[in-house]
C-alpha cells in the first residue's frame, strides 16, 4: 500500500483511508473489528471517523462509530500503527441532541467534543482532529451558490484556531484539518496560523468523485500550493458509481435502498454520467467501482482516498483498486464524459 505525507508533518499516511461511518448503523461491532483488522493487514494506516457517527445520524446511535474503533484499538494494541483521525460537529439545528443543540465551533464545545472523543475511543490523543463543518454560513453539502447573511453571528476562525493550538500543545490533538470546507475559509485558517503562529491545517475533506470534482475550482490548487491536501470523502458518490442503482435498481440492504435522504447523487444527469462510466469501465474490462476509486486515488491533490464499506467483499474490491493504474485511454474518457456532463451532483 502506497503511503503520502500528510500535509507537511512527516506523517506517512496509506493512500486509502477506512471510513467508518457504517459502524454502528449498518454494521455491528463485530463486523466493525473484522473490516479493520482487513484494512490493516492490507496495508491501511488511516482511519477516519467522526463524534456524529454513524450516519444517518440519530441521538440513539451518536458516538457509536467511535466507540467499535476504540474497543479494536484496545484489543488489537495496535494504536501506534494508526493515524487515527476524528472530526468536531459545527452547528446544527438538525442535531439537537449534540450538546443540547448548541453545538459551535468555539472553546466549551471543542474541549467538551475531545475529551468526549478519546473517551469513546480509548486513546490519549487524536492524530487528525478535524472540522466537521464551518461555523459560519456558507456553501456546502452540496449548495452552491454563496448567500451572505445578514448577520454573521459565527464564531470567528481565530477563536477557533486558538482553542485547536491550545489542545496541541496539552498533547491531545497531534495535528489539525477542515472538512466541508471553501477556499476562503482554508486560506483564512492558513494565513491565521502563519501571522499568529499557530498550527496550520493539513488536509481538507470535502467530497470528490467522477459526479462531482468541485474541488477542481479553487481548492485543487490550494491543497497542492500549500501542501494541504484533499481526504476524498465519497469516492464512490455513495457507491451510485458501481453502477448498481442504475435503471433505479435498489439493491437490498444498500445505502440508497435504506436510506432515502442520501439522494445528492440520483438525479437525472447523474444517472446518464453514470451510465457512460460505467460503459467506458465495461469497454475497458474494468470494474467501475474500481475505476471511479483509482481515478481519484490517481489525483495529485489527494493525499489520501477514503473508502467504506458494508461487507469484507465490498472493502476487498475496493482495497484492490490500488493496483489499477488507468490507461491515457481511459482517463480521456473520462474527460469526455465529464466535458459533455460536468459535475451533475456537486
């Protein structure tokens, strides 16, 4: 398994990442444990969780996700071959549970959401501690268009920065990301740490696949000039490009079978792209899963590609996309499928 550093720490990370999001939800905790211990053996170094999963999440289930990982760490006694990384909830109203539905991006809600943290997962420190969301108004999860608000009550970023470098410097953060994130908001976080001498961020999780490389515009050139990589998150626009939803085939037990909110990538013009990457897979003799996953791998913004998956099946095929180097052949295909369709589900 290839490794790349991780921003600009000297940490060596694999270059697929296992996300756990199903764990707890649509995986139990044996399960949990058997996908980790396959991920490990297969190379795999980086784990990616969060304190709101798993996902969809809900007050019964939140914190489960981390729970199953610390209880592996604990009986595998493997924490020193991990780069463990979690993420801190910004605000939500659809979240009410999550420390009284106050949840912010400011002091009391981050040392309350670290603490919480390695508590669930059993460890004295968070390699990569993330931000789930921006605190302030802004477009992600798929909006596009930027609204100013009228009245920006937001915690401010260097307000947040300083509770992040404090929590380094007590040793129970290692390093630091955004997730969800525009360009302006990492710049800002970049430049912050730069003036105040406080610890920069190192990686930026935003969603990209062939359905939706929004990333391209603004932030590819950011993640690469400031050594502030991409940890792709849903490679596999929720595994719509494996190509087993087309034609509105709902296979049991699959995400979109179970759970209808996850419908950002089942419009009309995803399900066309869809269906070209599919067929170009076909002409080539590849798997489509596999395709869509090496093609991002292959970006040279991405430090790391993070899968998941329900089955050891489904987490065997895609640890296997390491091995597929795309031909120039196919990766113009891509681009034209992407000229004629680009981003049908940013």
């Amino acid at each position: 398994m290839q490794r790349r550093i991780l921003g600009s720490t000297g940490v060596e990370v694999s270059v697929l990442c296992l996300g756990t999001m199903t764990f707890g939800e649509q995986n139990t905790e044996h399960e949990a444990h058997a996908q980790l211990d396959r991920a490990l053996d297969a190379g795999i170094n980086f784990i990616d969780t969060a304190e709101i999963y798993p996902v969809p999440p809900i007050a019964s289930t939140q914190g489960v996700t981390e729970r199953h990982i610390g209880s592996w760490l604990a009986s595998r006694r493997c924490r020193e071959r991990i780069v463990l990384a979690t993420k801190v909830a910004g605000p939500a109203d659809w979240l009410p549970y999550l420390r009284n539905g106050q949840a912010r991006l400011d002091r009391a809600n981050i040392e309350a959401a670290v603490d919480e943290s390695l508590r669930r997962l059993r460890t004295d420190y968070i390699d990569l501690y993330q931000l789930h969301w921006p605190d302030r108004e802004t477009n992600f999860f798929g909006k596009l268009g930027y609204e100013h608000p009228l009245n920006d009550a937001s915690i401010p970023p260097l307000e947040t920065l300083e509770v992040l470098g404090d929590l380094v410097t007590a040793g129970k953060i290692r390093h630091l990301g955004v997730s969800n994130e525009t360009p302006w908001g990492l710049m800002r976080f970049l430049e912050l740490a730069e003036v105040r001498g406080l610890p920069r961020m190192v990686s930026i999780q935003n969603p990209y696949n062939l359905l939706n490389r929004s990333f391209e515009v603004g932030l590819a050139e950011v993640a690469i000039r400031e050594q502030c990589g991409l940890l792709a998150y849903s490679p596999l626009a929720f595994g719509v490009l494996s190509g087993k939803y087309l034609g509105g085939a709902r296979p049991e037990n699959a995400r979109l079978t179970l759970f209808e909110r996850f419908s950002r990538y089942s419009n009309s013009q995803s399900e066309w792209a869809t269906g070209e990457y599919v067929a170009l897979a076909s002409k080539h003799g590849l798997d489509p899963a596999q395709m869509a996953l090496a093609w991002v791998t292959s970006r040279p913004f991405v430090t790391s590609n993070i899968i998941g998956a329900t089955t050891l099946e489904q987490l065997d095929a895609n640890l296997a996309s390491v091995e597929l180097s795309l031909s120039e052949e196919v990766v113009a295909g891509i681009e034209e499928i992407h000229a004629r369709q680009p981003n049908p589900a940013p």
